[in-house]
C-alpha cells in the first residue's frame, strides 16, 4: 500500500499545533509612536483589572505585565468559551535618550497607554551656525553702535 504525502495536511497539522489555546504567557498588541517629546505606547488589555497591571523599569528595560482572570460559575455548561485567562508580558528595551523616572501610565477602557517622556539633551535642536568672518565685524559694529547710541543719549539731554 503507497502512502501519499500531504503537504497541506502536515501544515493544517503544525500550525494547529502552535495556535492551539495553552496556558502561559500570552503577548499583548500595541502600538508605539513619538509625539513632540515623548513616546506613546498603548497596549490592548480587554477585560484586566487595572490593579493586576504592574510596569517595571530596570535599567533601560521597560515590562509590562497583566493578569486576566476569567469569571466561571460553577454548575454552568459552556456553549463556547473563546475568551481567554492568563498572564500577559510585553517587555522593550527603551535605549538611549529616555527620562525613566518620568514614565507615567493611564488605564482606560482596556486599553493601557504609558508615556515614556525623552531626556533634554536626546531633544532635537537647532544649531547656530557662526561664520569665522562675520564673527570680528559683528561684535565690532555692536562695540560701535552702542557708543553712538550713548552720544546720542547725551546729546539729547544737554
């Protein structure tokens, strides 16, 4: 008897297999843009209580975690149950150029938005520049601009 291999069959197989529901950490989506001076991170956590919510810094390594507890009546027969308990983990490495002791975070409607504000100096900013040339003229010219403005001064008053 000739056995056929089913390339289709085995991948339904493997990735029925990785999706499957399991217990243990599960990843939160989010999202992540800079806005002026401070980054916004904001990540979906439907149906966790606020106080299970616990964000660390530790060095330059920001983590979030999360528990979601599932209400479950006793002598209750399950129609379906797709929602899903666990814990939740996120962790970034915030890099260079981050004021961690400024990170603040709100809670709102599921959704758990952190700032994470930029230090001064990692702020973008203009630079002046100063031409070799003009530099003697300039401070010349005020030199003499402001003696004429105190003979003019005194002109006025005799």
């Amino acid at each position: 008897m000739a056995m056929k291999f089913d390339p289709f069959r085995e991948l339904d197989r493997v990735a029925g297999a990785l999706l499957e529901n399991r217990p243990g950490l599960r990843l939160m989506p989010m999202d992540l843009y800079r806005e002026k001076d401070h980054y916004i991170l904001s990540a979906d956590l439907p149906g966790v209580d606020p106080g299970s919510v616990d964000i660390d810094v530790d060095g330059q390594l920001l983590t979030i975690r999360a528990e979601r507890t599932l209400r479950g009546a006793e002598g209750v027969k399950w129609l379906t149950r797709e929602r899903e308990g666990g814990s939740f983990l996120r962790q970034l490495n915030l890099g260079q150029g981050i004021d961690t002791e400024g990170i603040s975070a709100r809670y709102d409607n599921g959704v758990l938005n952190v700032m994470i504000p930029v230090v001064e100096r990692a702020k973008p900013r203009k630079i002046e520049i100063v031409s070799g040339e003009s530099s003697a003229p300039v401070e010349s010219a005020a030199v003499e601009s402001s003696a004429s403005d105190t003979e003019r001064q005194g002109a006025v008053e005799a």
